[in-house]
C-alpha cells in the first residue's frame, strides 16, 4: 500500500476510514493488528513517527473495545464521530508534535450478553408483611404516666352505713364508720432485642426501619398477651376476671332462657357484674371472644330458618346487649370475656424506646449491632373494682346452665 507521500490530513481521514470499518460491530484482535499494519506502514519521516507514537494511545484504547464490555451513557458520541470534532485539534497535535486529544470511548454491547436486566426493575414500595394480630385490647384502656417504679394507690377497706330514722329528739346510736387501706402497684419491663451487622444497616436502607418496627411491634403484642392472660408479673384480665357461675344466689340465671344463645349468656354475665356493684359501680362495656365463635353465633337459625339476631347489630366489631365486640387469636374457642373497660388502666412508666449499641460481648469485633425495645408497663384495676371482670371458659356448659330447654 503506497503511503509514502502522504500529508499529516491524508493520514488522519485515512485513520477515521479504517476506525470506521473497525468499530462496526465489536472491535475483534484481528481488526485491531490490522489497523496497526497499516499505520506501520507509513512513511518514516520525523513528523509521520511522532503522528504514530500520539496514535499509539488510541489504538491501545481501540483495545480496550473488545476487552471491556460496559454499557456507557448513551449520550456517549461514536468514536468515529469525535474524531471528526477534534480533527483540527489532532491535527495541531501532529504539527506542533505535542498536546492531548480527548476521546469519552463508547463500547457497543451485544443484548444476548446482558444477563442481569432485572437488576435494574422498578422497585414498588414497601414490604409485604406476614399477617400479625392487630393489638386491639390495648386500645380497650387509657394510658397514664408514671414517674417512679412503685405506685402506691389507696382504697375502702370497710365502710359501715347506719343512719337511723329518730323520732323527735329521742336518742340513737350509729356504728357507721368507714377504714381505708394501701396497696402497691410495681411497674414491670418488656424487653427485646436483634442482632443485625452493621454493613446491612449502612448497605440497606430499608433494613433499619423494618428492624425497629419489628421490635415495637413484638414489644406491643407481648404487652397484650399479657394484659389479656398474664403470666404473673402483669396484672391481667384473666387473672382478676371472676367465672361465670349461673346458681349465683346474687344473680342467677340457672334454666332462664328458652333456646339461649351468645346474647343471653353475655346479657346474663352483664347483669350478674351490674349486680356485683350494687347496680351503681358497674356497667359492662366490652365482650372479647374468639372471631369463629362471633362468626357462628351472627348466623345463628331457628327451625324454621330465620336468623336469631334479636340483640345484635353489625357495626364494626359488632354490638351485642350494648357491649362491643372485640374478636382476638388470643381468645380460645368456647371462651370469652365479659367487663367494664373504665375500670382498667395501662400505667407507663416508660413507653417503647428503642437503643442501639455494639458493647456486647463480642459485637465490637464481629461488626454486629444489638438492637433493643424496653417498654415498663403495668396494667392495673383497683382490687375492689375487679368484680368488674368476668369470664366464661366453657360457653357451650354455660349455655347449658341457663336455657330452660336443656334437658
């Protein structure tokens, strides 16, 4: 190939031709050796060998095409195109035999070779979560800050009323006297924690958040666990609620209903609490069952098919002799409660706080992070208004007790 006369112009068009039919499609080795060829072939004068070492640099680059397979902007200009641009600045390269040209190199990828697309799929929000009881009991009570682990409450301990009825200003004698005593309350700690490292934490950004919402939430659900059925340190509902007993002398119930059902059992534990409090000190508010035993009992036919909701009307959790109905998967089948919600409150000392730290044990040195919830809590109901509490362990006994048809 004739290449000895050729002008510092010539040889850069010549360039741009022979980059053009090379970058076509994915730069192989032989493209490349024989683009070198032809550059080695040229005239060896001082001005030829300088252009030849500057381009030494692009053809390196031109290289580097085949080992690189990255998928650049796709603002990125053509090689080819750039060469164009900078025409005049190469050729000032080539006549002042110094400088730098610049070149943003764009490397073409073949779409059977992009294996990863769905890393970059669009993220919906969120995380799916499990399903997770809803902690509905809590809501039953108000909250009332502590600042002290002990609380100290006062009560009637005997209380004597004896007013006499006095015939003009004839003497009487009265023995009405009252006594008082005090009980203590002492707050008690929920606690738990997860360990997590530390890169998922700075990596993730998600992983924090649903850390932390994972620890409220099991501190939540064990604080009602234990305000429902209690395990000795908490007061609970099932520890102070008395049991249904239909002989009651005070109320009895025994055979007083024809074909009853969940309405007249519940109606009966309600007038036996109204009872208890001299039909004053408590009204029962709040019915906590089993969901499946609602769902059955709204449902309830007679013989001739018609639905038996005389006391019932569907309104949220629903609303049965004037109390709600609060369903929970902690409540059994066949059991259920029955109560004055004002006569129990949640004393908080300390609500839900979340601390974080790598001082333990050997967290430091593994990278881990411990992560704790700390609630101290304490539900309470003065010892003389827990009448105000009742439960049924075996409605279908129950039911048995109070209807008539029974044989």
């Amino acid at each position: 190939m004739a290449n000895e006369n050729l002008t510092p112009e010539q040889v850069i068009e010549k360039f741009e031709n022979k980059i053009t039919e090379a970058t076509k499609g994915m730069v192989s080795a032989d493209e490349v050796s024989k683009l070198k060829e032809e550059l080695e072939g040229l005239k060896t004068n001082n001005e030829l060998n300088e252009m030849k070492t500057k381009f030494a640099g692009l053809e390196s680059t031109i290289e580097g095409l085949k080992e690189s397979k990255k998928d650049n902007e796709n603002k990125t200009k053509s090689l080819v195109d750039q060469l164009k641009e900078k025409s005049s600045e190469i050729k000032d390269l080539v006549a002042n035999k110094s400088g730098v040209v610049k070149l943003d190199i764009k490397a073409q990828q073949d779409p059977t070779d992009f294996t990863g697309r769905d890393d970059y799929a669009q993220l919906l929000p969120g995380t799916t979560r499990k399903p997770v009881r809803a902690p509905r009991i809590l809501d039953l009570f108000r909250r009332q800050p502590t600042s002290t682990e002990y609380v100290k409450y006062r009560e009637e301990n005997a209380v004597t009323r004896d007013a006499s009825v006095v015939v003009a200003c004839a003497t009487s004698t009265s023995t009405t006297k009252k006594t008082w005593q005090m009980r203590t309350v002492q707050i008690q700690k929920i606690r738990d924690f997860v360990d997590v490292c530390i890169d998922m934490i700075e990596d993730y950004a998600f992983v924090s958040a649903e850390v932390e919402q994972l620890l409220n939430e099991s501190i939540k659900l064990k604080e009602e666990a234990e305000i429902l059925l209690g395990s000795g340190d908490i007061l609970s509902i099932d520890g102070i609620s008395s049991e249904f007993n239909a002989a009651n002398v005070l109320a009895p119930y025994t055979d007083a209903f024809e074909n009853a059902t969940l309405a007249e059992l519940t109606a009966a534990m309600k007038a036996q609490i109204y009872t208890f409090g001299d039909e004053n000190a408590w009204e029962a508010d709040t019915i906590v069952m089993n969901h499946n035993d609602m769902v059955k009992f709204m449902h309830q036919k007679n013989a001739d098919g018609d639905y038996l909701l005389p006391n019932f009307i569907y309104q949220n959790g629903g609303i049965l002799n004037g109390m709600r109905i609060i369903t929970s998967p902690l409540v059994s089948a066949n059991e259920l409660y029955v109560f004055d919600s004002t006569k129990g409150v949640i004393l908080e000392r300390q609500g839900a706080q979340l601390e974080m730290s790598y001082e333990n044990n050997d967290n430091f040195e593994h990278e881990i992070v411990t992560l704790k919830a700390v609630e101290r809590v304490q539900f309470h109901v003065s010892t003389i208004e827990q009448d105000a509490f009742m439960k049924c362990t075996d409605i279908a006994t129950a039911l048995g007790a109070i209807d008539s048809t029974v044989v």
